[in-house]
C-alpha cells in the first residue's frame, strides 16, 4: 500500500497544493490564463509528441484497441445520456453534458504522468492512443449534439467547418501527429530539439496538476445535482470496470495496454467538461460540483485501481 501511496501523493498532492494556494491567495481566475496556456499549448503538446514519436509505428496503429475503448467509453456516454433524456426528462444539451461527465476523464492532465509512472514507459501508446482519439471525438460529438437541441446557433456548414478546425489544429491532435510522422519515418532529432521537448514535458505534469487545484478552488461546490448520485459511480467505477471487460472480451491485447486503459477510465471528470457547458451555457453549476466531487472520491477509487494492477489481483485474461 505503500507503494500506491507514493505513486499517488505526487499528483494529488499537487492538485491540493493548488487548491489551498487559490484559497489561500484569492487570486481572480483571470490569472491562471497564461498557466492554462503554456500547459495546453506547450508542455502537454510536448508530453504527447515525446510519447508518440518514441513509439514504434505498428503499436500506434492498432485501431482495434483504440476503437476498443472508444465503444466502451461511449457505451457510459450513452447510457448516461438516455438516462439524463428519457428518465429524468432533461434537454439534449443537459444531457450531453451529463454524458461527457460520465466518460470524459481528466486524460489529458492526469492520464500521462500517472500511467507512465505507475506502467512504465511501454504504457505509453495506449496513453497517447486514447488520450488523441477520445479527446478529438470528444470535440466532434459535443458540438454536434449541440446543433441538434438548438444551443448552437451556427449553420451546418459553418459547424462543420468549425467542428474540423477545432480538432485539426487542436495542440493535443497536432502534436500527436506530429509524433506519428516522426515514428512512421524514424526521424532522427537534434539532440538540441529532444533536451528542449523533454524539458517542456517534464513541466506538464506538476504544471498541469496545479492549475486543476486552482481550478477546483475557484469553483466552489454549491449545490450537489441529484444526478450525481449515479453519475459518479458510473464515471468512477463503471467507466474502468467495463473497459476492462470490453478490452479482454476482444483479446490480443498487451496487459500493460489494458491496465493503462482501465487507469485513464478510473480517472475523475475532465475540467474540458465545465468548459463545455460554459461554452454553450448549460449545466455548468452541476458540472463544477461534479469534477470537484469525482476529483475528491478519486482519491479512494484510483487507489482501489492501483492496487488491482500492482498486486496482480487484476486477472491478466479474464476470458480463457
């Protein structure tokens, strides 16, 4: 237990740091917007294109394993968004974003540092496979469903246009495929260049962890939603468990890569999703208090899935 401990107190431990120094400090939100930016625009950008481009070419191009987990992500995606619409009567838009609190993780901040620490180096084209493809589906289906309850206003053309640039020149897809030329191509970079990126990565985590406390700290949890009640389970617990089974149900998959998927699904709800529903001005109250409520209950449930994967009481082939 120890151990898990060690792997953990880094990254929660950062996230509180934050959250106390926002507390502490006061500071506006305002003056986390150059942090934000040098975390998404620069270090994690540089995190993805060092995981991908020292990755062998034919493990990122298994599109079984990715589409894998995609169908088990958007099985939770679903499931919470048809509860949202037809038990509980909610508007498309509310739903969405009931869906993307259910399957939308905090892959991006959370996932590489943690699964590279606690799997090693070889969980790192899974990391970088599911963090790229979920993320740019992730900002295909939001603002497709938007268009469909009428939240957002722009023309079918336009949303398209828009919906492509987004995910196009977005810094995660594009650093990533940048990595994917550089490993298709084995090309050879500068020692000057590799010190840079590594530099810029290793700021990615602590960065990264810090601005979500601080993020967290600024929202304060005001009310607690009545979907919440199974909205967590289902992100915390159901999210990791159904990857899992999905994953060995298909087979021919490395262990490693299944421990790395079922680690990012166990993770709680991306702040992207508050950003979403600020976007379209929808749910946005009920999203803060869910990230801040599975950031917190993470704590246990990560812990729980650590544990599995470390003591082996994760079976390896669940199938035979």
């Amino acid at each position: 237990m120890a151990d898990i401990v060690g792997l953990l107190l880094p990254f929660f431990g950062l996230i509180l740091v934050g959250y106390v120094a926002a507390r502490v400090t006061k500071q506006p939100a305002e003056t986390l917007g150059w942090l934000n930016t040098f975390i998404i625009y620069a270090a994690l950008p540089a995190l993805f294109f060092k995981l991908v481009s020292q990755t062998p070419i034919d493990e990122l191009t298994r599109i079984d394993f990715i589409a894998t987990d995609i169908a088990a992500t958007y099985s939770i995606f679903l499931l919470l968004f048809l509860i949202g619409r037809f038990l509980r009567r909610n508007s498309v838009a509310d739903s969405t974003i009931q869906g993307f609190a259910g399957a939308y993780g905090n892959i991006g901040y959370m996932g590489p540092g943690l699964a590279l620490l606690a799997l090693g180096e070889k969980a790192a084209a899974p990391v970088a496979l599911i963090v790229c493809f979920e993320n740019a589906l992730h900002f295909i289906v939001a603002p497709a469903l938007m268009a469909l309850e009428g939240a957002d206003r722009r023309s079918s053309a336009k949303l398209a246009v828009d919906i492509a640039r987004k995910v196009l020149l977005h810094p995660f897809i594009l650093s990533t495929a940048l990595g994917f030329v550089a490993a298709a191509f084995s090309l050879h970079q500068p020692i000057a260049f590799e010190r840079f990126v590594n530099y810029l990565a290793q700021a990615a985590a602590p960065c990264a962890l810090f601005a979500m406390g601080v993020t967290l700290a600024l929202r304060p949890l005001k009310r607690i939603p009545v979907e919440i009640g199974y909205i967590v389970p289902a992100k915390l617990m159901l999210h990791p468990l159904l990857v899992y089974v999905v994953l060995q149900a298909v087979g021919g998959f490395d262990p490693i890569w299944i421990e790395a998927a079922v680690l990012l699904a166990a993770l709680p709800t991306a702040t992207n999703v508050f950003v979403i529903g600020q976007q379209y001005d929808v749910w946005q109250e009920r999203a803060s208090a869910t990230i801040l409520i599975t950031t917190g209950c993470s704590v246990v449930t990560v812990s729980l899935v650590l544990y599995l994967i470390k003591s082996g009481a994760l079976p390896a082939q669940l199938f035979p």
